[in-house]
C-alpha cells in the first residue's frame, strides 16, 4: 500500500513531467471517497484520491491524478477549472487524463420479489417486502393470502 507521502510524490512527478508545473501542496488518501476517483479541494488546494484506485491498477491511478491535476493547475491560473468549462476539457484531453472514474464498489444485486397469491380468487401480488398474511387480504374478493415464491 502506498503511503501519503509516497503519493505526494507520484503527484509532483506526473504533474513536472506532464504539465511542466509543479505541484507544492499536499496529497492524501481519502476512504471516505465511495463513489468519485479523487477530489481537488479548492480553498487549500490539496488533493484527496480514493485509496480502491491503486488496485484498479497504475495507469488508472495516473488517468485520475492527471484529472485532478487538470482541476489544481487551472484554478491556479485563474482558468476555467470546472467539468463544464472548455479549458478543463481541453487540457484534459491533451495531458489524457480520465474523464470518469471506473465503478469500485459492487453493483447491487437486484432485490429479492415476493410473489402472494389470494386463494379464493388467484389474484397475484409482487412486493418487494413480506406482509403479515394473517392481517392483510386480497383487495379484489377480500380472500386470504400466501405466499407462493421468492423471485
């Protein structure tokens, strides 16, 4: 695992190599980040990276500091910084950056459905939560339900 430090200077190395700018503020891992590959903080200028993006493997990490980098370089010049902005995207694509962040955490698996029956009239029910079959009935014939399946 790569420390903070060790960051910081992967960071500093892409950003002279890459952007012919240096990078003079700090790095840190983030595990609070779920959903985004990195974050530029625009009051300190530091930059916080999803720690899941190391094991996505080098040039993923690259892709990602590359486009927090894109953030950081701009706004220090008073550039348009912003995802929307024609400057972000310009030099986004120029240095090859990543324009989003591959998913890390699982996709959901799709809920599980109940399948009731009324027994005085076959009306079927699809729900997603278990009801009490001793309080509810059908709504059509007011008959008794059970439950027949979990799809």
């Amino acid at each position: 695992m790569m420390t903070d430090q060790e960051l910081t200077q992967l960071i500093q190395n892409i950003s002279v190599t890459t952007f012919n700018r240096p990078f003079s503020h700090q790095a840190n891992f983030n595990r609070r980040l779920k959903t985004t590959g990195g974050r530029y903080h625009l009051q300190d200028h530091h930059i916080d990276i999803n720690p899941l993006m190391v094991a996505q493997g080098q040039a993923v990490l690259e892709g990602i500091i590359k486009h927090e980098l894109c953030h950081y370089h701009l706004h220090l010049l008073h550039r348009g910084y912003r995802h929307r902005d024609q400057d972000f995207k310009r030099l986004l694509q120029q240095v090859g950056g990543a324009r989003f962040a591959p998913p890390v955490t699982p996709k959901k698996a799709a809920q599980k459905r109940l399948e009731y029956q009324c027994t005085k009239c076959g009306q079927l029910y699809q729900r997603q939560r278990h009801i009490n079959t001793a309080r509810y009935v059908c709504r059509r014939c007011h008959g008794h339900l059970k439950l027949v399946k979990e799809i």
